[in-house]
C-alpha cells in the first residue's frame, strides 16, 4: 500500500470507526457490490473511493468491492482462519473467477492480461485448499458427532447440517470442474504453470474430494437410518415404561399374550437350531449329491488332522527376530523442523533403524506434509522442484518461527521413531 509512509499511518486509517465496519463485512462476505457498500454509509461515496485509492479496498469493474489481497491474506493467517463451506459464498467465488477470463479475453495491455492470470492462479489455488481441509473436517465431525453426541434428536440434526455441508462441497466441486474444462481460455493463455496447477487440481484435489464425499455421504445416510431406527425403538420403550409405572401396562395392552408366546430376549445372541433331514430326501438325487459333499469335507478335515500330527522339519523354520517398524510422525516432524534441510532430503536421509526402501520413505514424506500442512511451507515454483528416481516432488520446507522444539519433544527417544 504506497498511500501509507508508516505503519503508524496505517493503523490509524484501519482504525477508523467506518473503515472497521467495511473491512468486517468483506471479511465475511468477501465481495460486496458497490451500491450496497454506498448504502452502508448512508451515501458516502467520497469516502469508499479514497479507500480504493489508497489500496485498502479494489473495485475492479466499479461494480464490486473486495478488500486488498494483501490485507486479506494478513487478517486470515493471524487469525488462522480456514474458509468454512457453511459461510463460504460458492456463487461469488466462482463468478470472480469467470468475470477475470472475460476481463483477460477484452484486455489488450498484456501487463494487465498477466494480472488477471496472476489472480486467477491464486483462487484456484485457494479453492483447493478450501476444498481439502473442508473434506477432511467434515470426516472427523460427522464421526465425532455421531459418538459424542448424547440426544438422539441432536445427533440427527448435526449429521444433517453436515450433509448439506457436503452437498455443497460437491457443487463448488463440481463448478470448479466446469472452469478447468474450458480449454479455450487455458490453450489461449499458454501459461505453463497455471497448466501444471490445473491439472495438480483435477487429480490431487478434486477426484480424491468426490470419492470420499460420495463414501462420507452413504455413511451419512446409514447414520440418520440408524439414529431414526434406534429413536423408534426408543419411543416404543417409553411408552412401555410410562404404562408400566402408572400400572396400566397389562390393562391396556397384550404384553402377556406376547411375552407367553415369545421367549427371546432383547440384545440376545440369534437361536441356531438343526433340522435333520427326512429319509425320503437323503434316497433323491439331492440328497445324495448333500451326501457327497458332506464326505468330501469330512475328508478334508481328516486330511487336516493327519497333517497336523506330522513332525516339522525344524530347518524350515525362520528364527531370526522379525523387526516391525513404527514410525512416530510427530517426532521425525520436529526433528526435521530442527534442521537446515527441506522435508524430502530429509526423509530420504533419515536414519531408520530399518532398512527403508523409496517408496516408504516417499510414503513418509507424504504423511508429514499432509498432517502437519499448518506448520510448511509448499513452493509451486519449478525450480524449486526435487526429481528423483523419475518422480517429482514438491520442495517443503518449515514455516518461519517453527524452529524451536517443544520440551516434550526433546524428551522423545530415538527408539520412538522407529
């Protein structure tokens, strides 16, 4: 923000008691049109361009305002807030998107066409990441609501506000698809890494996301059958109850007639019971091919019994101690923090106690990287990409102020990794 000489000048302009107001509401709803913004300030017009000239706001087709990236980006990571599907405005997201390629198509500076495709590249890459982390809370929430939660009704309500949040992964899913199809804009733009990001899209984040919301989605299902099941049941039992505390149990309904004729119990095991087959079948053709294979396997379970008899040549028996490996990701995750190398160099020379191939070490760098995203740091550029045995990987490194190591950490043995 060149407007501003000092950070002094800044504070005090963020500080005013209208601009507080302006920068809550994009913070909620990221985009707001022009006209409802002037409205909000009962008219002050004058007083929205000055923002935009001095960078805190950007109108770029003097229909919508947004607040500068910049100061977006600083109030999401110090407030470590991740884009919730729940409030996430999917509509305006998407239109951003297609309004900046109709923009590329009518601009003739290329320096502008740039900045368009510089900003399309950002909230595809957003997007991803809110598609992600928003599947993988989604996950633990339905299965942490489902066993923690104690009121049937309560239960049933979470489950169902989590399916809705799942519907509308998959619609931003599915609009997001239909903008990385357009081959007309990604051919004309011939940008090499919004190509490669394109792709890391619809692979990486998108197909894996709609797998697993399809499986969490009949999981989901299965739950509300299951609680609708078990609050049947569980109303019948009152009622019973209620009769039987106020006497009226056997007045009012047959619980003896059915309780004469039906002795199983409730959470009883399954009565199993053998029925021997008459003479007249055993003489058919039926019977006798039931005869044959109930020989053949009474034979085969004697064969069985001879072969277990037999004395085992005590040379084919393996002696040696068979080491399991057990990795703590926690531990290898500080150490690495610890250290001056990025995360593949370092697990691919992580001392394990066993021998650990490629492809474990490259399954443990995935590990980390996936559960441990908050604290690295990921870098898209090309350069900055590791080859090895035909394979790329991206270069992570730790986030800055994560260096040091808690103390529980440093108390955590060298066995403990592996």
């Amino acid at each position: 923000m060149p407007a501003f000489q000092s950070v002094d000048q800044l504070l005090l302009e963020l500080g005013n008691n209208k601009v507080r107001r302006i920068i809550d509401m994009l913070f909620k709803h990221r985009e707001v049109s022009f006209d409802l913004m002037v409205d909000m300030l009962d008219g002050d017009e004058k007083f929205i361009r000055s923002l935009i000239a001095k960078g805190v706001l950007v109108s770029e087709d003097e229909d919508k305002v947004q607040l500068d990236e910049q100061l977006m980006s600083f109030l999401e990571g110090f407030m470590e807030i991740r884009d919730d599907i729940q409030n996430f405005e999917i509509d305006a997201r998407i239109k951003g998107i297609k309004r900046r390629i109709r923009l590329y198509f009518l601009e003739d500076d290329i320096s502008e066409k740039d900045k368009y495709v510089d900003k399309i590249k950002d909230e595809l890459k957003r997007l991803g990441k809110v598609i992600r982390r928003n599947v993988i809370d989604l996950s633990r929430l339905v299965m942490q609501d489902y066993k923690t939660a104690d009121n049937p009704e309560v239960r049933k309500l979470k489950i169902q506000n989590h399916n809705e949040k799942a519907d509308k992964l998959i619609e931003l899913i599915e609009a997001l698809e239909g903008i990385l199809k357009d081959d007309y804009f990604f051919t004309a733009v011939q940008d090499e890494q919004l190509n490669r990001l394109a792709n890391h899209l619809r692979h990486d984040y998108l197909k894996p996301a709609r797998t697993n919301l399809l499986e969490l989605s009949q999981e989901i299902v299965a739950f509300i059958n299951r609680i609708v099941y078990h609050q049947r049941i569980f109303k019948k039992l009152m009622k019973i109850k209620r009769l039987r505390d106020h006497y009226e149990l056997e007045k009012y309904t047959n619980i003896e007639e059915v309780l004469a004729q039906d002795r199983t119990l409730f959470m009883d095991t399954r009565p199993q019971f053998r029925t021997r087959p008459s003479l007249d079948h055993l003489r058919s053709d039926e019977g006798y091919d039931m005869i044959l294979k109930l020989a053949g396997k009474q034979q085969h379970r004697s064969q069985k019994l001879i072969k277990a008899g037999e004395v085992l040549d005590l040379d084919m028996i393996n002696t040696k101690p068979v080491i399991e490996q057990r990795i703590n990701y926690g531990s290898i995750k500080d150490k690495f923090i610890s250290s001056d190398k990025d995360l593949f160099s370092f697990i691919m020379d992580f001392p394990f106690k066993v021998e650990t191939p490629f492809e474990e070490r490259t399954k443990v760098f995935c590990k980390i990287a996936l559960l441990y995203e908050s604290e690295m740091e990921f870098s898209a550029e090309k350069e900055d990409r590791l080859q090895l045995n035909g394979k790329e990987f991206a270069k992570v490194t730790p986030k800055k102020g994560n260096k040091s190591k808690s103390k529980a950490t440093e108390l955590v043995m060298d066995s403990d990794v592996n």
